[in-house]
C-alpha cells in the first residue's frame, strides 16, 4: 500500500517526527535538500547555471539548503528570496546564514536570464490561498524559461489536497517530493504541472496514517494481484458466480453488451441478461455466451425470480430513465439480497429518487458515478465536488452505507470505515462511450465471485485502466473504443496471473 497525504496529513507526520520522534527540523532539511541535489545528478540535469527561486517558509529553507550545496559542489548558482523576510521561519533564516556564511548571494529580484535549470521553492505543501500580485508574475516569468523545470516538494501553486491550481502554478518537468506523494501530485491539472514525480525517503515517520480513516492510498502490483479470486482446478460455472445485467434500451444493446461480455472476461462463470425484447437478436448475435431473457412491459414477479436466480446484479447501464426502467430499479433495490452494482441511467433515476435508496438493504452496494452524476445524486456542481471530491465522497459513502466509485480522470473509490483508495492507471484515449459500462461490468463480475465492494472496486477500476493502457499502446491516443478495452482485458489478467505465478 502506498500512502497519498494531504498537507494537513504532512504537517501531523513532519511535527511528530520532531517533537516526538526527536529528529530536528533543520535535519530534515538538510536530508530534502541533499535528496534534491541527489536526483538532479542522477537525472543528469544541466546544472551549469541553476537559479533558486525561495519563498519565505520552510519550502523556501529547502531552496537555500539546496543552493549552498550547489555551490559547495562548484556549480555558480543564484538565488532569487521572493517572500516577505521578516515573516520567514527560523529554519529559513538558519539557512540564509549559512549560505552566507559560504559566499552565496541572495538576490530580492527574479530577473530573467538564460538558466539551465529554474528551482522553485516558493511555496510547498502549505500553501492554501490563490497565488496573486509579486508571487503571480514571478511564476509567470518562471514559466516563460526555456529551463528544466524543478519542484521542491510541490509546484508552487498547487493545492497539496486537490490538485487545483490557486490562481497560478509553476509547471515543473520534475518534483522531488518528501517522504510520500501527495494527493495533489497525483489528481489532475496537479499531475499535469508536476511533471516526472520522485519520492524520497528523508525519515519523516508515517506510521500514524495507517489508522487515519481520512488517508487515501493507492496499491502495487502485488496487491492487487492477491485480490484476484482464486480459479481453483475443482471447479465449474457456477463457483464463479451468476450475475444478472439488467441493462440496454431500445436502440442502446450495446450497453448491455459490454456490461455481460466484460463480466465474463473478468472471470464470471453464468451471465443472464435481462433486457428489452428488441434487443434479443443482435444480444445473441453478439454474446452467444449470455443467457439472453427480455421484457416488453415491467413483470414484477419475473424480475423476482430473477433476483432470487442471481448471485449479484448489474443494473442501469443504457436502460433509460422512463417508467419501466425506475420500476425495475425501485424493485431491485428493495428486494435484492445478493450484492448489487448501480450505473449509469440507473444512477440518474436515484437522483430523483433517493427514497429507493433509503429503503435498500444490500449487504454490498457499489455505485458508479462519473462527475456529472454525482453530481446529480448529490445537488453540487461539479466544480464543488472537485474542490472537495475526497471528503465528499467519504462523506456520501458513509451517509448511504455504499461503496461509492467516482469516475474521473483519477478515479477515486470510498467505503464506509476504510481508507479511499484513488486508481493510477488509465488515460485519456479511454474518454469514450461506453467505456464506463465496461468498469461496471468488470467490477460486477468480482462482486459474483465473492469480493467486497470495496476489493470489488479497488481490483476492477485498476485493470479497467490498464486495459486502456494497453489499448493507447495499440491503437493511439484517439482511436480507443470501449470494445477495445475488451478485447485488452485479458492482457491485464495475464499480467497479474504471471507475475503471481512468478512469486509462488
């Protein structure tokens, strides 16, 4: 598991580090600088004619250590103080000292020049407010150079906790940052200014995160391959589980499709489609694989038995919003027993009628929304949910007892009691139709062969996204379509399956 803090969590972390563990801060210090000057030569960065760009906080402490170590090692370097100075922290002016004390000089103009490597050190993880006046045009001409760009912990500008950018950022080719990424390096446009991400050990100790409920994290590879269910030799269909897609329209059997077909490529072993008479042909056409059953008009005792058949259900992908598909909603919520996966349209109906859900008693129940229903379910705007996604969705998870999947451009999935987990693969050839009923497929299938909702997610969202990753490699940014991520999805698996077999 690897840790993904806020600026709240770093500064809890740095502070028990120094008052309890007993490491001075001016140690710590010390261990980032000598970290980032480590990283510049190994990345045989043009170090010929650096400038450091300080702010008056610890950030801008690390810069100056930085730059006394440059210039102890022969490289001329020039430092441009930014920040009010009779604000700085001690440590900052312990630093200015010493690279005093060596011959180094501190200008209080940035002026712009031919560097070969531009430091920012302005702000860091603390900074909370919209970046204005003197500190905006310096960034500005900062990122006008034709520099390597380097960040000391963060780029200034960006918010530790969300990714946003506080009026303007600094765009880096490469962060080095302390001791665990932080959430804001890994959320978009975050992920974007942060460039090439490095993460070093400077003995800050994280060990209370481990019961912070508030803390995100993100898995290697060899979680994720634990979570995989077991395919025992001893085995038929029906030890991998029935699932029942209540999915497809008129005109939208294509959504059911890719419900049913990305369940068995997960590794379901039964796989019953329950949809509109007109979609039974091409459904068998397509899918010969699926038990295809079909409706004309909403049957409340079929629907029964086809709860009672099922080991999990997948409803709303493509099924529309009309008064057949909210009765086969409301029936579903309020008689399944068996886990069940909310997408798409069925989303939509709940955001107008919150009372199935009140009256729902699912041990397991996962909801798939991207940004735009979430925000219908909630009644925010999208940019709110932004701003705050990681509280609101804990939040929602807790309030409605569900394991919530927020699909974004970094999805982020909460339970309620466990630690959010944010999802890093993926990409943007994969902002296509269609793709979201693959996921809801995907993660479907895991809740049929055992797995809470949370590993369901967790598990799901991570191979959803390397299909995609895999499908860029073949097809190219622009070209990827949902039936792609099918067509890749065993790649994903076999990934895992070959790396585990590696390990045994």
């Amino acid at each position: 598991m690897q840790y993904l803090v806020n600026s709240a969590q770093m500064k809890c972390a740095d502070a028990y580090t120094i008052q309890e563990i007993g490491t001075p801060s001016m140690e710590l210090m010390e261990r980032a600088a000598e970290s980032c000057v480590q990283v510049m030569e190994d990345e045989r960065l043009d170090l010929s004619k650096p400038c450091i760009v300080c702010g008056s906080g610890n950030n801008g402490g690390d810069g100056l250590a930085i730059a006394r170590l440059l210039l102890q090692k022969g490289y001329p370097s020039e430092v441009c103080f930014i920040g009010n100075e009779s604000r700085c922290t001690r440590e900052t002016r312990l630093q200015m000292q010493k690279l005093r004390e060596i011959g180094g000089r501190i200008s209080n103009e940035y002026k712009e020049d031919e560097y070969s490597i531009i430091i920012d050190a302005i702000f860091g993880v603390g900074l909370g407010r919209k970046i204005e006046g003197h500190y905006l045009t310096v960034i500005e001409q900062m990122n006008r150079t034709d520099a390597v760009k380097f960040a000391v912990d963060m780029p200034s500008g960006i918010s530790a906790d969300t990714g946003n950018i506080l009026g303007i950022a600094f765009h880096a080719d490469i962060t080095v940052t302390f001791q665990l990424e932080k959430l804001g390096l890994v959320l978009y446009p975050g992920k974007e200014y942060a460039g090439k991400v490095v993460t070093t050990d400077i003995g800050i100790h994280t060990d209370r995160l481990v019961s912070d409920i508030t803390a995100a994290y993100t898995c290697q590879k060899k979680e994720y391959q634990k979570m995989l269910p077991a395919r025992r030799p001893d085995s038929n269909k029906g030890t991998y589980g029935k699932l029942l897609v209540i999915a497809g329209s008129k005109g939208m059997s294509g959504a059911a499709y890719l419900n049913a077909k990305a369940a068995y490529l997960a590794g379901t072993g039964l796989v019953r489609i329950y949809t509109p008479e007109e979609n039974r042909v091409i459904l068998q056409q397509q899918l010969p694989e699926a038990i295809i059953t079909t409706y004309t008009k909403f049957d409340e005792e079929e629907a029964g038995q086809l709860l009672e058949w099922a080991d999990a259900v997948c409803i709303g992908s493509g099924i529309g919003t009309k008064e057949t598909a909210g009765r086969l909603l409301k029936k579903v919520l309020a008689d399944v027993k068996v886990p069940c996966l909310v997408d798409a349209d069925g989303l939509n109906i709940l955001a107008k009628h919150h009372e199935y859900l009140e009256q729902a008693d699912i041990d397991r129940l996962v909801l798939t929304p991207h940004m735009k229903e979430m925000s219908r379910l909630l009644g925010q705007n999208v940019e709110d949910i932004k701003e705050q996604r990681m509280e609101i969705l804990r939040e929602y998870a807790e309030r409605i007892r569900c394991t919530c999947v927020l699909k974004d451009s970094r999805t982020v999935t909460a339970s309620p009691g466990i630690q959010s987990y944010v999802n890093l693969s993926g990409n943007a050839a994969m902002a296509k139709a269609g793709s979201g009923d693959v996921l809801a497929g995907v993660i479907a299938a895991f809740l049929a062969q055992g797995l809470s909702g949370h590993e369901a997610a967790v598990l799901g969202t991570y191979l959803h996204g390397r299909a995609g990753d895999y499908a860029r490699a073949s097809r190219g940014s622009y070209s990827v379509l949902a039936g792609d991520l099918l067509l890749f999805l065993s790649e994903t698996f076999k990934e895992l399956e070959e790396e585990q077999c590696e390990m045994l």
